[in-house]
C-alpha cells in the first residue's frame, strides 16, 4: 500500500481519544457530535474505531454518538496507575459497561508484575474480565502493558503473553502518562508474542499502539510492523487500534494536502 492508503486505513482505526482532567460533559459531547458530523465534511474518509474517554464519560458519548460503528471505549481499572484494591477497579468497570461502553482498556498490575508476583496481576485481568463479560459478553477487554517501566524485552514478553493468557482482547504499549510510552521496539516484541500465541492457541489478540503517536509517519511505521509481524489479517480495527488524540488532524490534513484541525 502507498502511505496515503495506510493513512486512510489508519483513520478507521483510531480510538479518538480525550484523558484530560479538564475534560467536561459537554466537552465530550462536542468530540462526539463532531465525530457525528464527520462525514458531511469528509465523506470519503472512515469514521475513528471508537471514542475513548475516562469512565465517567461513557454514558455521555453512548448518549451522544450517532454512528453505530463507533465503539465506546473507557479507560478503566483506575487508570493510569492501577494502584486500587481490586474491588474498586472492578467497581469502576462495571460501571462503564452498564453506561455504555463497549470496550475497556484497563493497566496492569505493575505494582504486583514489578515485585514477581505475575499470578496476582493475571488474576486482575481475569477477574475484570469475568465482570464485565457478565454484563456484557461482547465487550473488548484491552490491558496495556505500560512498556516503558518494562525495562528488558523479556519483561515486556512475559507481560504480553500473562496478559494474553489472562484473557485480554488486545494488548497495548502504553498510558501515554509515562515516557517512554509507545515505541516501535516494544512493538515488535508485542507482536511477534501475539504471533507465538496465536500459532499455539489460535486466539487472534488484537495490538493497540499509544502514548506519543501523532504523525502520519509514525502510522506507517505501527502498519508496517504489524503487517510484517502479523500479515494483512491484522490489517483491520477488530485487530488493530492506535490510541491518539492529534493523529486523526494531522492524517487529515497529509489527505488533504492542507493544514485540518477537525476534531
């Protein structure tokens, strides 16, 4: 594919994303009216995969939101820092789903999986899992890794495969609130364990980059990875998610050869 096709592929692929503590009701309301509304100013181009918001926003964008292809997406678990009882993070994506959200993304446990307890941060994922599936058995579970407090690839590969094993949909770089958050080195090692494990389980997990992707040539260096890793299966939003909150204006505006600050 030419960049400009990836580019294109990538806009359906985004879930468009606002993790501000300034963020507002009617904030969220106006980014979801937007993404309502996309399509009468760029009918040519696919809608994001989904909306991402703090939890307390998930009943707003499913109130809110018009295209039934655009998924609810909230950051659980008590994002970014996971550092709850686990009561409280299953509380809290309860909540979420019962208000309308499709998908979850929530972070591992890194305060068990740093001490070399990896059994009691597999437990959180599956026991989030369990609740949420309860409500809803359709909604996407996501655990993202926070790579950059993974300081060796094989920590990074022993959390992409317990989480994984723990039940994830897919698993993810990165808060973006933690430097360094996505980069194409831990991709890569995402990847190829979502190889392994698809060629022993045959489970497809899905890979979501984010935390610092915001221009059209960091999409195609997250694409080409993934096409290189993974193949054309992956190639779609079911399997394949960027996390961003600028990258969407800025492939808009490579697309269209002029500066786009839509959303």
């Amino acid at each position: 594919m030419d960049n400009k096709a990836i580019y294109k592929a990538v806009l359906g692929m985004i879930d468009l994303t606002t993790l501000n503590s300034t963020d507002t009701y009617t904030k969220v309301a106006a980014m979801t009216e937007k993404v309502n509304r996309f399509h009468e100013s760029f009918p040519d181009y696919p809608l994001p995969a989904s909306i991402c918001v703090y939890p307390n926003f998930a009943a707003t964008v499913a109130g809110t939101r018009t295209e039934a292809d655009v998924d609810v997406t909230v950051v659980g678990g008590c994002f970014p820092a996971s550092q709850s009882p686990l009561a409280v993070k299953i509380a809290e994506c309860e909540a979420a789903v019962r208000d309308g959200a499709d998908e979850v993304d929530i972070v591992l446990a890194l305060n068990a999986f740093l001490e070399n307890r990896p059994e009691e941060a597999a437990r959180e994922i599956v026991e989030i899992g369990w609740a949420i599936r309860a409500l809803n058995p359709k909604v996407v579970l996501k655990v993202i890794l926070e790579t950059g407090a993974l300081k060796e690839p094989a920590l990074i590969e022993q959390a992409s495969f317990l989480a994984m094993e723990a039940g994830a949909d897919f698993i993810k770089t990165s808060t973006g609130k933690m430097q360094p958050a996505a980069t194409p080195e831990a991709a890569q090692i995402m990847c190829r364990c979502i190889k392994a494990y698809y060629g022993k389980t045959g489970r497809m997990v899905g890979f979501k980059p984010a935390g610092g992707i915001a221009t059209p040539e960091d999409a195609v260096t997250y694409w080409n990875i993934v096409a290189d890793s993974l193949g054309e299966a992956w190639l779609n939003k079911k399997y394949f998610r960027f996390g961003a909150s600028r990258m969407a204006n800025n492939l808009l505006s490579a697309l269209e050869g002029r500066e786009i600050k839509y959303y």
